[in-house]
C-alpha cells in the first residue's frame, strides 16, 4: 500500500468504518511508514482529547429554575445578558447623577458655595484687601504696596478659577463619556433583544436562511428525516 | 444522546414529553436536568463564551418547549434540542459576525479555563490539550460542529446530518477537512510529547 492509499483510508478507519482486510492493509503500511504513524497519531491523539478533556465550564445550578420561571411568565424572556445589564445599569446610572450632583453640574446657583473638584479646592469669595488693615499671609500677599498687592491677589485668584474650571471640564467631559457607552450598550441590548424576539415569531420552519462558511443552510424545519 | 437507546428509555422519555405537553412543571424540569448540561457544554465549545452559552440554551429550551406539540417521539428529543441548539447558535454565531467582521479566533480566551485539569496533569499534557483545542476553535463551524458531536457526543454521522441539517456526505467531508485542518494545525507537535499522551492515556 502507498501512502496516498494509505492516507485516503484514514476517515473510514477513523470512523470505525474499514473493513477488516483493508484495516489490517493499512495497519500494516502503519508500521513500515513512519509519516503515515505520526499523520495517524495526530489525528488519534486529537479525538482522544477531544472526546474525553473535562469540560472546564458548567452552567449556573439556577439554570433549571429560571428556564422554568420563563416557560411559566413570557415577560420574563429576556437574554440573561439583557438582565445582568439591567442588574448592573440602575447602580451605575444613579453613581452618574450622583457624581455630577458633586461636581456640581446641577448647581447654577448660589456662587459662594466652595466646591471641591478633583483635589481642587474652589472659593468663589474674591480675596479683598483692605486699606489699614495688616496682611495676614494667607493670601501670600507680603508687598507694602497696597494696589500691586490687590492686583497679585486678583491674579491669582483669576489663575485658580481657570485651573478648577479645567478640571470640572475634563471630569465632566469623562462622565459623559462613560454615560454615552452606557446609553451606546443599552442601543445594542434593545436591537439584540428585538432581534430575539423577532426571531421567536418565525419558529419553527419560518426562520431566514443562513450563510455559513458559503453554504446556505435550510430554514429549520425539525425533525427532518426519521431515527431508524 | 445515543439513538440506539434502549426502548425502555425511549418509552421513558416519551411518557415524559407526554406530561410535559401537558404542562406538568415537574416532566418539563426532568427534561432540562437530563440534556442541559450536554446542549450547554456543545454550545460552549461553538461559542467559547459563557454567557452567550446560557442564553443560547436557555433560547433552545424555550424554542423546544413552545413546539413540543409538534414533536414526534420517533425521534430523539435530544437530537431534535440539538438541532435547535445549532440552528440558535448559528444565528447568534452570524449575529456576532455582523457586529464584528469575521469571527476572530485569537480573542478566544483559553486563559485558566483548563486550570482545573491541568493541575492534576502534567506540563506537556495540558499544552497538548491546549494546542487541540485551539486547532479545534480554529475550525469552520460546521466543521468544528461536526468534528465536536463526532467525538465529544459520540453521534454518528447519520445523527450529525440530523443536528447539522446536512446530507450525511456532506458531513463526512466536513469531518474529514476538519481532520486535516486538524492535523495541519497540529503538525509542529514532536514525536515524544504524541507518544507520551497516547501511553498515558492507555
């Protein structure tokens, strides 16, 4: 037996299909031919594995009870995805309001509240100095000069404002960033559970053919041929 | 989900789809304790994503139960779950493509989830098994499909043809390029490490 002989038994005998002379053939050429062997270990070796590796992932133990919570309520049948996001979603966009309450976002208001963003204390109370009084060093003004010492002051106030105001930017700026992939999440989440459900409206024997690998499958339409 | 069952386990699970037809919680639950964790442990191997694994499942089970009034127990109702199975898994399968262009087989993550077995064997034994079953996600998916209830399932090719809704000839030629793919995919694997995992294996 040639190899290429050899090599076109392979599935039959892989099957469980060869007949007993041609196995016994192609046994033989086994022995003699080591390419063959290793071509034939490798694909034993991979059925081995295959059929008998552990599987590393089970379902959840609820599995059973919530299948049969949604055969008993239909306004249940969500995808599992569709409820974990829900789970997940209230939490997270409640910390968003949350977060922008604290940044003050909603607060148009009353300017002589401090405001604290990010690390950033804000006092919106203009520093004033005034004539006769001495400096107390707060304001890290030390010239006698009474009006160079206003203008110092001002200045860094006005220096302060900007930097807070950046900062509030860009954390508001990342909020909604964060609050846009939530909504761009929650986009996917309908579209998918509407093709779910449209996709349950055409079951069984209505369903869009399907393209895969090039072949077109069949509509399902089960149980196709009978067992015996 | 062998169909040479015997006939009293077929009379078995006959009576049982008779009781669930007839709404009785107690015969639906027995259904999906006997077959889950086969359908989710095939659909996890198509789908190597948990979550998305549940879903399809759960999609199959719910599928089979609005249309047991059809079913027909000359059939195995195993085999007719699996090809609902497939045929959800399919459009999940082509859904994902969609979103993303062509399945990527590198984002499959195989990180941890032969952690278990591989502590209780050796170095060389689990990297085998690691490079198999990456050959094995790098398969078409009728072909990975076929080659997974070949082996795995133990089904015939005749059962195949059922679950895959394919001519059995056309099974078989998927069983026989998903081999070669295989062994392609496989080929940089040394003499020693084949022989050692064969002797071991028994």
């Amino acid at each position: 037996m040639r190899c290429e002989e050899a090599r076109q038994l392979f599935d039959a005998y892989l099957d469980g299909e060869l007949s007993k002379s041609l196995a016994t053939e192609l046994a033989a050429h086994r022995v003699r031919c080591p390419a063959c062997r290793r071509a034939l270990a490798l694909l034993e070796v991979s059925g081995q594995i295959i059929a008998s590796d552990r599987e590393p992932v089970t379902l959840d133990e609820d599995f059973s009870g919530r299948l049969l919570a949604c055969v008993e309520a239909p306004e249940r049948r969500w995808p599992l995805r569709v409820r974990r996001t829900l789970f997940y979603a209230g939490p997270l966009a409640a910390a968003a309001v949350i977060a922008l309450a604290f940044l003050g976002v909603f607060d148009r208001g009353n300017g002589a509240q401090p405001h604290e963003v990010a690390g950033h204390k804000e006092t919106r109370e203009v520093p004033v100095y005034v004539p006769g009084e001495e400096s107390t060093g707060d304001s890290g003004v030390n010239s006698p000069d009474e009006t160079a010492a206003a203008e110092y002051a001002l200045e860094q106030w006005m220096k302060q404002a900007q930097q807070n105001s950046e900062a509030k930017r860009q954390s508001v700026e990342s909020l909604h960033k964060a609050l846009d992939l939530t909504i761009g999440q929650w986009l996917d989440i309908l579209e998918e559970a509407k093709d779910a459900s449209a996709s349950e409206e055409h079951f069984p024997g209505a369903d869009t053919p399907l393209e895969v690998d090039g072949n077109e499958t069949d509509p399902i339409d089960i149980p196709v041929d009978p067992v015996d | 989900m062998n169909e040479n069952a015997s006939g009293a386990d077929r009379q078995q699970e006959a009576q049982l789809i008779a009781r669930a037809r007839e709404g009785d919680r107690v015969a639906l639950r027995e259904l999906v304790d006997l077959h889950k964790d086969r359908l989710f442990a095939f659909i996890w191997r198509m789908t190597r994503n948990h979550h998305d694994a549940e879903d399809i499942c759960q999609e199959a089970f719910l599928k089979a139960f609005a249309s047991l009034g059809t079913f027909s127990t000359k059939y195995r109702f195993s085999t007719w779950l699996f090809t609902i199975g497939y045929r959800v898994c399919l459009n999940g399968l082509r859904r994902k493509r969609n979103v993303t262009g062509e399945l990527d087989v590198s984002a499959l993550s195989l990180a941890g989830e032969n952690g278990a077995s591989q502590s209780l064997e050796s170095e060389e034994a689990g990297q085998l098994k690691q490079k198999v079953w990456e050959a094995v996600d790098r398969l078409s998916i009728p072909q990975r499909a076929a080659v997974l209830l070949f082996y795995r399932h133990e089904l015939s090719c005749q059962e195949i043809a059922r679950v895959l809704e394919f001519p059995v000839a056309t099974v078989k030629s998927h069983l026989h390029r998903g081999r070669g793919r295989l062994r392609e995919m496989l080929e940089s694997l040394n003499e020693e490490d084949l022989h050692q995992f064969r002797s071991l294996s028994g």
